[in-house]
C-alpha cells in the first residue's frame, strides 16, 4: 500500500508542479513578451483580462495551491526513503514560487486590475507603476523554481 500511495503522490505532485512550471513559462516566453509590443491602453485592459481569467478554482486549486499541497503529500509518502529529499525540495520550489507569487505579483496585478477599471486612466501611468521588468523577471524565477521542482519530481519518482 505504501508503494501506490508513495507512486501516486509522486505521480500528482510532477503533474501539478509540471502545469505549474508551464503556466510561468507561457507567461515568461509568450504572454509578456507579445504584451511587451503593444500600446500602454492594450497592454492594461489584455493584462487585466488575463489576470482576472487565470484566478478561478481550476488554477488556484489543481495547480496554484495543488503543486505544494501534492508536492508535501509526496515528501510525507517518501519520508526516509531515497525520493524523499527530492520531493522535499520540490515542496521547497513550489513554496517559494507562491511566496514570490504573493509579495512580488499580486500587488501590482490587483493594483492594475482596479487602474483598468476605470475609463478615464492613464494606461502610461498604470503600466509604468505595473514595473512590466521586474514582473517578468520574478516571473522567471517562479519559472526556473518550478521547472526544477518537477524535474526532481520526476528524479524522485524514478528512485
């Protein structure tokens, strides 16, 4: 009964944290990149559109909270066992990324939801409060974090 509630925390722990790794790297290699061309006024309606689709039960439960959640279910599982370490530091990663997540991305994407809701902003303004760098660049850390976290998943699974 341990190997299956071991393989299969594992096996949930890489999918969610695999998803999660994706979502940042879509953001990082697509959706802030094409942002990056387009006007300021195009730029904060498309942001807050995006925004306010991505927070819904789906994401927030199956992956956003679910990687780290699976991830410390598979570090439980394997606890003394040679995947264990691995899952341990992938819980680390998927922690670290919700942490940045929290201090570093929601603030300035609420901060732009409620800018874009008014007709009468100034979406130069908005974007440049926004900081589109520093965004993209913590975002690359939740990506490279959550990247590494699957791939150990993936080490732990096979140990």
């Amino acid at each position: 009964m341990q190997d299956i509630l071991t393989t299969t925390a594992f096996v949930a722990a890489t999918v969610s944290t695999g998803l999660l790794a994706g979502v940042f790297q879509l953001y990082a290699f697509a959706v802030m990149p094409g942002l990056r061309r387009v006007d300021d006024r195009t730029f904060v309606t498309a942001f807050a559109a995006l925004d306010r689709a991505i927070v819904n039960p789906w994401f927030l439960l199956v992956i956003f909270f679910g990687a780290p959640v699976l991830c410390a279910l598979a570090a439980l599982a394997s606890w003394g066992e040679a995947g264990g370490a691995w899952a341990t530091g992938a819980l680390a990663g998927t922690v670290a990324s919700v942490i940045i997540t929290v201090a570093v991305h929601l603030p300035v994407n609420n901060a732009l939801k409620i800018a874009a809701a008014s007709p009468a902003v100034d979406a130069g303004s908005v974007r440049r409060r926004f900081g589109e760098a520093r965004w993209a660049a913590w975002n690359l850390v939740r990506a490279v974090l959550s990247t590494a976290s699957a791939v150990g998943l993936g080490i732990g699974l096979a140990q």
